[in-house]
C-alpha cells in the first residue's frame, strides 16, 4: 500500500523501533556488500522537469542511435490512444480501485466492467464475456481447460501459425493438465489446413487474423468438429469490420486486447479477452458483473459470478488466477466508447489499406516478395534473399519490423513481418520503402 500511503518520518521511525532496526539501510543488511547499490549522484543538473524528461528522453535513445519507427506486430501494436482514455484512467477513484468486494460501494467500477462485457460480446459475437484476464495467452489457455473440463477430451488442435508467445504458454497450461497439442499445418495462402479431427480432440484452436495477418476462413469448421470446441484466437481490432466468430459457431472467443486503449509499454500490462456461450457461463474462468434492480426498483449493479480459488471450494475453482488486468479493461471500456463502432471500423479500414499499399510498394522491388498470398489484415510477411541483411538496413533507417528468427518460430522460414496501423504516416511509409530500396543491391 506505500504506492497510495506515503509514511511520515515519525512513522517510519516507528515501525523500525518495533523491528529493531536503527534506519531503512538495515533492512537490506543481509545482502553481501560487493552486491549492493549504494546511493550515488545521477549526475543530473538541478533543472526543471520537462528539461530532465527530454535529457533522458535523448540518452535513451543513444542505444539504437535514433528513435525507432514501430511496424512491429507480433501480438503489440501501436495503435493511437485517445486523450480521454488517460483522463479517465487517472481518476483516483478507478486506478486505485481493486477488486470490487463490496458491490454498494463498488458501484462505478461493476458498472464500467458491465458495459466491458457487453462491448465484448458486441464484438465477438458471443452472449457472456468476463470482466478480462492477465493476457490473451492465459485467457486462450483457459479456454483450453474449459474445453477439456467440458468434453473431456485431451487433444488440442493447434495451427502452427499460432503466435509463438502465446503457444508457449498454452503449453505449459497443457503440460501441467496432461494434454496434447497436435500441430496442424497451413497452406500457400497462410490459412489452417485440417485435414481430419482426431478422435478425443477436445478443441481447434483457429487464430483469426492468424500471426502472418491472414485472415481465416471459420466457415464450416465447428460443424467439423461436433462436440468438440472451436476456439477462436482474435485481435479485437479486426472485429471491427470481419464478421464476428460467434456467427461461425464458435464456442469460445479470446485474444489480446491491448489494441484497445492500451500502449505497448514494452509488452505489457495487458489485457485477455474471454467470452463464450450462455450454456458454458459455469465453466467460465474470471468475474462477470450483473445488472439488477433493487427493492426501490432502481438500476444497480452487482459482482453476478466469481468461480475463482478465491471464492470457491479450491476444487470447483475454474481458475487458480486470483485477479486481472482491472486498469487495462477499462481502458478498452473507454477506447470503444469513445471510438464507437464507426470509429473503430475507420482504425481498421486506415491500417489495412496502409498495409496494403506498403506490401504492394515492397513487392515491386526486385528481389522483395510477399511470403503467403492469402488475404491479410494488417499485417504481412516479406520474403527476400537476405531477410537478417534487409531488417538490419531497416534498423540502420530507424524503422523495427519482426525479424526472421521471430517468424521460423510460428513455421515460415526466410521472411520478417511488417505490421501497420493507422499511426504510421506516408512519411514513414516512403521512409520503409527507401530504406530497401538501398539494401536491395
């Protein structure tokens, strides 16, 4: 609690007294001296603060020489955060808000989660949503569970073009539940290629758009797969003009929701997204708020569901995760409200169609081509003779795309990924195009 109490000299003179200490440096007195930091001089003038931020500003940026223009995907993207989605977060009242206890006096907060679901819902396609996870990775391995829990199945179905990160720790999740991942390959295009369901499967894994920015086809696949879970990796944004999975038949919808409001910050805190049909709500990990009525008749707001270790028989517990990315929720909350769907269906139809004109000025350099050719979103592997020499001329122009290393992980060798959004200026467009026009001798 020291980040919201700041302790008076006085107190902090008394609670060493009770420990039996002389000063705050005791506390650390076991740590071996030739490890420990000692206080030094950071070497900064006595200057005011916006001066230190830009001085700092500029030493950090020493390490790469300049700063570096962001067509890095992956899972992160940079997409624009309105001002109101800072304003609103930095009410006391919301960020130093925790989990809602009490629901008459967390009204606010169940009240914002409330309107999170239904967006989420609104989005997916499906008809109940939590209140967010940790991440898309952990929301998509409890997906899994609840799909194994469900049909007791122990195959999983899982696209070798899953993100890599997120295949990680999907997993382990599986490691520690006894279950089977069972890689399935994908064609010319990009797209999933499932050639038969494996009797005992107990979900397919489909990411949509999947991690070279293919935009899959979920027609048909749930009818394949009978009793079996269609669980539908998603990147949020792209909902805002794809038709959403739940029209596929799709049981479970998670993804990464850090497009939502949330910067990059160097990969996190982020934001999983969960939502699935009514008939698996008891299966369910997280919290749901629900909207009621008191005995005066008026509109009120309570914690509906909580199948957590923390509220439940450890047992019954759908999860052993005890909280979430509260803060980053509610910034997706406010991004949607403010954006509204013609808002969000604009980000969608600017970073595609920059997208798309880079690939297509890419493509006609000699020597540069297009890795897959199916229909992508906003997001496209290269191809070239020299992958590590173009991203390296790249980087030397100040522009950061995902290097080869990082695309053979999800099975495509040869080839770097370039993400764009609606962020990315023609300035910067032009800048990426010249910078491999240079590398292409």
């Amino acid at each position: 609690m020291s980040g919201y109490i700041p302790h008076t000299p006085p107190d902090i003179r008394a609670m060493l007294q009770e420990v039996g200490l002389r000063d705050p440096e005791a506390l650390f007195g076991d740590i071996p001296e030739e490890v420990r930091r000692r206080y030094r001089p950071l070497g900064l003038p006595p200057r005011d603060e916006d001066w230190v931020r830009r001085h700092l500003t500029e030493l950090s940026e020493k390490s790469t020489g300049r700063k570096l223009i962001p067509f890095l995907g992956g899972g992160i993207y940079d997409h624009f955060v309105p001002a109101v989605v800072d304003y609103v977060l930095s009410q006391p009242e919301l960020y130093t808000a925790y989990t809602p206890y009490q629901a008459e006096v967390s009204q606010g907060t169940l009240t914002w989660m409330f309107e999170y679901q239904t967006m989420v819902c609104e989005l997916t396609g499906m008809e109940v949503a939590n209140a967010s996870m940790y991440d898309g990775a952990t929301a998509l391995a409890e997906a899994v569970l609840m799909a194994h829990r469900t049909t007791g199945g122990k195959q999983v179905l899982v696209p070798q073009y899953l993100n890599p990160r997120v295949r990680e720790v999907l997993a382990t999740y599986a490691w520690g539940a006894g279950l089977e991942l069972v890689d399935l390959p994908f064609d010319e295009e990009g797209r999933l290629v499932l050639s038969e369901v494996p009797e005992g499967t107990c979900a397919l894994i489909v990411q949509q758009p999947n991690f070279f920015g293919i935009i899959e086809d979920l027609s048909g696949l749930k009818e394949r797969l009978g009793e079996a879970f269609l669980i539908v990796y998603v990147n949020p944004i792209a909902l805002g003009v794809l038709e959403p999975p739940g029209s596929f038949g799709a049981d479970v919808v998670v993804g990464e929701g850090q497009v939502l409001g949330n910067p990059p910050s160097f990969g996190g805190p982020l934001l999983g997204i969960f939502a699935t049909r009514e008939k698996h709500l008891r299966r369910m990990p997280g919290r749901i708020s629900g909207q009621t009525v008191d005995a005066e008749g008026k509109i009120g707001y309570v914690m509906a569901l909580q199948t957590r270790e923390q509220h439940i028989r450890r047992e019954r517990a759908t999860s052993n995760i005890c909280t979430n990315s509260a803060l980053c929720a509610l910034a997706a909350t406010v991004y949607l409200a403010a954006l509204g769907p013609e808002g969000l269906k604009r980000v969608v139809l600017l970073s595609l169609a920059r997208a798309h004109r880079l690939a297509e000025e890419i493509s006609a350099l000699p020597g540069f081509d297009l890795a897959l050719t199916g229909p992508f979103f906003n997001e496209f592997p290269v191809r070239c003779p020299d992958p590590g020499g173009a991203v390296k001329k790249l980087r030397e122009a100040g522009i950061a795309v995902l290097p080869p290393e990082e695309v053979e992980k999800a099975g495509l060798a040869g080839a770097f990924l370039v993400a764009v959004t609606e962020r990315r200026s023609e300035e910067e467009l032009s800048r990426f195009v010249s910078a491999l026009k240079g590398g292409t001798s």
